[in-house]
C-alpha cells in the first residue's frame, strides 16, 4: 500500500517531466539568442543576436528574426510576410507551434 502511495505521489512530477512550457517573450530571446537549433536529418537554423537567422536544409537559407507579443516570427526574403509561432520548451527542445497547431521541433545543438 505505501508502495503505491509514494508511485501517486510522484506521478504528477514524471508527468510535468514530459511537458512542454510556452515562452513569454523575454524567455523566447534568452533562449534563441546565440544558438543553434537541430532538426535532425542535417537541417538546422542559427538565431544571430543581430537578429538574423540561418536555415540549413539541402542549402542555406537567411532571414531576420523577431519577438512580437511573445511570439518568435520570422522572415524569409524574397517574401515580405512575417510568420509568427508561439514557442514552447521542454528540456533541451525547442518547439514552434504554427497558426494551425502544426509542430516543429529543434533540439540545441552541442
């Protein structure tokens, strides 16, 4: 029965192990700034503290970066339309969550 109770008990700490916490905006820059995300396959992005940033798929790719209302949005020349994602951590993971729900996930690089 204690067995059991102490299992209850931590329960909610594994759970919240798994979760994902949304950035305020503040916490968006601390986080990006400097660093370079990996998206597995050979694909990652750099966020510049001059508010440039590289994607690097099949080839490289630039664009500027903003916080906006607690929202990482991005850029991509040759179009003029920002695109804003809300930004949530979990761990070492990076998620950038769409206007639809879709996800992208990036872990930081070592």
């Amino acid at each position: 029965m204690r067995r059991f109770a102490l299992i209850l008990a931590l329960w909610p700490g594994i759970l919240a192990a798994d979760e994902f916490r949304t950035l305020t905006g503040d916490e968006i820059l601390a986080a990006l700034t400097g660093k370079k995300l990996d998206y597995g396959d050979g694909v990652w992005q750099t966020f510049d503290a001059t508010m440039l940033t590289q994607y690097v798929a099949d080839r490289p790719s630039a664009g500027r970066w903003v916080v906006r209302e607690d929202r990482y949005c991005s850029l991509w020349p040759p179009s003029d339309l920002w695109v804003c994602y809300d930004v949530q951590q979990n761990g070492d993971v990076i998620r950038f969550v769409d206007e639809s729900g879709e996800t992208t996930d990036g872990t930081f690089a070592k």
